[in-house]
C-alpha cells in the first residue's frame, strides 16, 4: 500500500467518525423537535376540546406560535433528509478507510441515493413548507417551490458518482493487466 493509500484511509476514518458524531447530533435534535411539538400539543394552552376520553387538537392550535411550528415541522422534513445523507456519507467514508481503494461499486449506488435524496428534499420541503403556512394561515407569502441549489449539488454529486464508476471500471482494467 503506498502513501497517498495510506493518507486516504486514515483521512477517511476520521471523516467517518466526525461524520457519524453530526448524524447522532441531529438524530438527537429531530427528537428534541418532536418533543416539542408534542409538547405544544399536549399543553394545556393548546386549542383543543375532549371528544369522550380523546383530546382533539384544532387544525389551528399553533395559531399563536405560527412560526415557531411551521420551523419545527419544516426542520423535521429536512433534517431528516439530511440525517439519511450523513448515514449513507459515513458508509461511504467508513468502508474506503477499510478498503485499498475509494473506487468500490457499493460507494457509486450510496452517491447516486445521495444525489436523489438532495433532489426529493429540494422539491419536497418548500411544498411541506407552503403547505403547512397554508393549514395555519390563509396567507401565504414567499412561497418557493423547489431549492435551485439543492438540486444543482444533487446533479453534481450524480456526475461525482459517474467519474466515481468509470474509476471503478478503471481499477478493474488495472486489476486484471495485473
């Protein structure tokens, strides 16, 4: 194994672990905004009646705290895309640094699952967005319908992922010669 192998796998392990320290964080602040909302919902100032023994939460509880949800909910959406792509990263990260070489076949089908995940969340989380303001409020402003540069970093991550197979198809070529 020679240098720049040896500098790729060690860097690669500590991409790794700082990688899986975020997505554990953000798991951790997903739970936390659930908390809250379950909060909101079962606190005693919420707009809500007793139908029998179930509570009924009005489609307008929030309506005092109307930004506050709509980031909650709209953060959720998000981060748990976000939280997806660290995991799928962190594979990535952590079977290079325990291969000889990053070009392996599994790493080209995560890119292309990351590239899809950044397209669904750059198209999914403003029409969650819009949709949540409208359900609270009958105004909506500032209503965008898809994140361009979210879809610009999904379209290069998927060329990543073809530079990253013909890489593959080279290290065969290479393999076999030898």
């Amino acid at each position: 194994m020679n240098e720049i192998q040896k500098k790729i796998q060690h860097t690669s392990r500590a991409v790794a672990v700082i990688i899986k320290i975020l997505y554990i964080s953000a798991i951790v602040a997903v739970c936390f905004e659930l908390a809250g909302i379950i909060w909101m919902m079962i606190s005693p100032q919420s707009s809500s009646f007793t139908l029998g023994h179930i509570k009924v939460i009005s489609p307008f509880l929030f309506a005092a705290n109307q930004v506050n949800t709509i980031n909650l909910f709209t953060s959720i959406s998000s981060q748990s895309f976000f939280i997806a792509i660290l995991i799928l990263t962190n594979r990535i990260f952590k079977d290079i640094s325990l291969e000889s070489s990053p070009f392996l076949p599994k790493n080209i089908g995560r890119m292309r699952r990351i590239a899809l995940l950044l397209l669904i969340d750059s198209l999914i989380s403003p029409s969650i967005d819009t949709a949540i303001r409208k359900s609270i409020s009958l105004t909506v402003t500032n209503s965008s319908y898809f994140n361009s540069e979210m879809i610009i970093l999904a379209i290069v991550i998927y060329c990543f992922a073809l530079i990253f197979q013909y890489g593959v198809e080279l290290q065969q070529q290479s393999d076999e010669t030898l």
